[in-house]
C-alpha cells in the first residue's frame, strides 16, 4: 500500500496492538460501527496443502469466457473474480470444480472496502442504502470506498458474496481494499480516525474468516495489501496468506524503492515468518526486471507473480520449474496472446 502516514501509522499500530491486548477493548470506527469484539477463528493451514511458489491473478478476458486456458497453466493456484468479468453472470460451480481438478486452489476476488459501479450490488446500494457509499476513489474513478463497518455493508453485500464463493466450490477468497481505512474521507465519517478504521477493518477480515470457516473449515482467507495491520488483535489468526502489489516493481517497470516499499516488505516478511502464504505481484514488462522480480521472490520464499496491471492475461511463472519448461511457457503464451486482442484494464 502507497501510505502516507508511514512510520506515524506503524507506531500507532503497535502502541494501540499492546494497550489493546491488555484490555481487551474493541474500538468503534465512528457512528454506525458494530460494537462486535474481534473473534479469532484458527486458520492454521491444514495439514497437506501443497507449498506455492507461483500463481495466476486474471480478473477479467478469458478466452471465450472460459477458465480452460487458466487449467492448462502450471502455476497451483489462480485468483479469479468472483462474477465473471466483473458483471453479474457467478462461475458455475462445475466450472471451479473443474480448474480445482487441474490441482489449483482458487480464490475468488472481491472487494471488501469498496464498491465500483459496475458491480451488480452498486444500483441497489445507491438507491437503498446511498448512505453507505462514501468518497470516489481518485486512482480509480468507478470506485467508491464504503461504511463498511455498517451491519447492512455485512448483510446487502459481504455476507452474500462469501456465500455464493461458498456456493461456487471455490477455496477460498481473496479480499481487496483494505487500504479503504486509508482513504476514507474523514470530513465524512465524523468522530472516526484512522485507527479506529483500522480496527473496523480488521473486525470485517475476522468476521468473514469466522463466518467462511465455520461453515468450510479449510477455506483460504487472504486479503490483499495493507499488512500492516497484523499489528491489530485477530487479524494473523484470521488470515491464512496476503496477496501483496507491487513490492519489488510498481505499474509499470518502476522499481520500488519509497519508505513504504520497506515497510510493506518488513511487514509482509513478518506475515511469513508468522507461517502466512505470501502471494506477491509485480506489474513489470521488461526481461530484465521479470528476472530480478523472481529472484527477489525466490529469495524472501514468496509465491510471485510478474504479470500487467490490467489483470487480462495468463504470464508464465518464474523460471524455478526448469529452463526448458520455462522456454516452452513463455512460447506458448507468445502464441495464446497472438489468438486473442488486448483487454480493456481492469478498472
């Protein structure tokens, strides 16, 4: 995450993580926020997960609208959206029962501190409950952070998403935009701070893991970017991996080098050492770069992934399967990218 506050929110992270473990309190994020403690479900691995060293994150242009092309990749597992293309049509469960048959674990995406506009949920949100949507997200103009600490955010959109990944046979979900505690305006959710966002927001990431466990105990719970808040009571119990953007290249062929790029990085090692997965990705396109990308993963033991920002395409895995599959890969997606025109980004 591209944070602001740095080192200052790291240092209120760990002071309030301490206080808080000694009292026990469960902060409010404001007006309307649920009182719930923070539970914390065990979601240790279960005993025979395969190791994952590489993986798939396609959000949007299947091949005629089919997941065939994702079960020929050797990577062993693949995040996919939960709708196809964003839209309202759900994967049907054959369909996840057959990219799990190719020996993958699929997470299904799906944003949990956000809403675009071209989710099937936004029309109903907008003229039901138009008090949950909150500021436009600049980097992405059809997004809008939420309340999602209301208990109708839970019941109108959360809660039903988890049940038809539950429904759909997927392994488990892959949660986008907790960085919403960042970015909330907070001239609009008066008497909140940035702490007590955090809070809430780690109360979302333990209730989803408690409600998904409880009904699939082995179902993956791994939210996208901001590990900075395994410093909060019940997250790292909650969580079994962390997808993590652009920690050694940022879109595109920009090395990461900011204060936060070392930040995420001494975080995101922490959640490692802690025994989470680690599924890294970099947007980067020149060879160069794709390679020091790999080492980099090969090095600190994450799953990486060097693919585009756009999230349209299957981009052959690091080089550690062999040299000679690796050529054969990258050819036979050389080949896969001339049948098939570039996407629109996904947005």
């Amino acid at each position: 995450m591209r944070s602001v506050f740095g080192a200052l929110a790291a240092l209120i992270l760990n002071v309030t993580a301490l206080s808080c473990a000694l009292s026990g309190c469960a902060p409010s994020a404001g007006s309307g926020t649920p009182a719930r403690p923070a539970s914390q479900p065990d979601s240790s691995p279960p005993a025979g997960r395969p190791a994952i060293t590489s993986w798939l994150y396609q959000l949007q242009n299947y091949p005629g609208g089919r997941l065939d092309a994702l079960a020929r990749a050797p990577q062993p597992l693949a995040v996919i959206d939960l709708a196809r293309d964003a839209g309202p049509s759900y994967f049907r469960r054959s369909e996840i029962e057959n990219l799990r048959r190719s020996g993958k674990t699929v997470l299904a995406y799906f944003e949990i501190g956000s809403i675009e506009s071209f989710r099937p949920e936004y029309g109903p949100l907008r003229r039901q409950a138009r008090d949950l949507i909150l500021n436009r997200w600049n980097e992405w103009p059809d997004e809008y952070f939420v309340r999602y600490w209301e208990e109708r955010w839970w019941t109108d959109v959360i809660r039903p998403r988890v049940d038809q990944a539950l429904r759909a046979g997927f392994d488990g979900v892959y949660l986008d935009t907790p960085l919403a505690y960042e970015e909330v305006d907070l001239s609009m959710v008066p008497g909140s701070s940035r702490d007590s966002l955090a809070h809430a927001m780690v109360n979302l990431i333990v209730r989803i893991s408690h409600y998904a466990k409880a009904r699939h105990s082995g179902f993956w719970i791994v939210p996208q970017n901001s590990p900075e808040l395994r410093a909060y009571p019940g997250y790292v119990p909650a969580i079994d991996g962390i997808g993590m953007e652009e920690l050694f290249f940022q879109a595109t062929d920009r090395p990461c080098v900011e204060d936060y790029c070392a930040e995420n990085l001494a975080n995101t090692r922490a959640l490692r050492d802690a025994g989470k997965v680690v599924l890294a990705v970099d947007y980067a396109s020149r060879p160069r770069n794709i390679r020091i990308a790999c080492r980099r993963y090969a090095k600190e033991h994450f799953a990486g992934n060097v693919t585009v920002v756009g999230l349209d395409q299957i981009k052959p895995p690091c080089p550690e399967i062999g040299d000679s599959l690796w050529r054969a890969h990258i050819l036979h997606h050389l080949h896969l990218q001339s049948l098939s025109p570039p996407a629109e980004r996904y947005e």
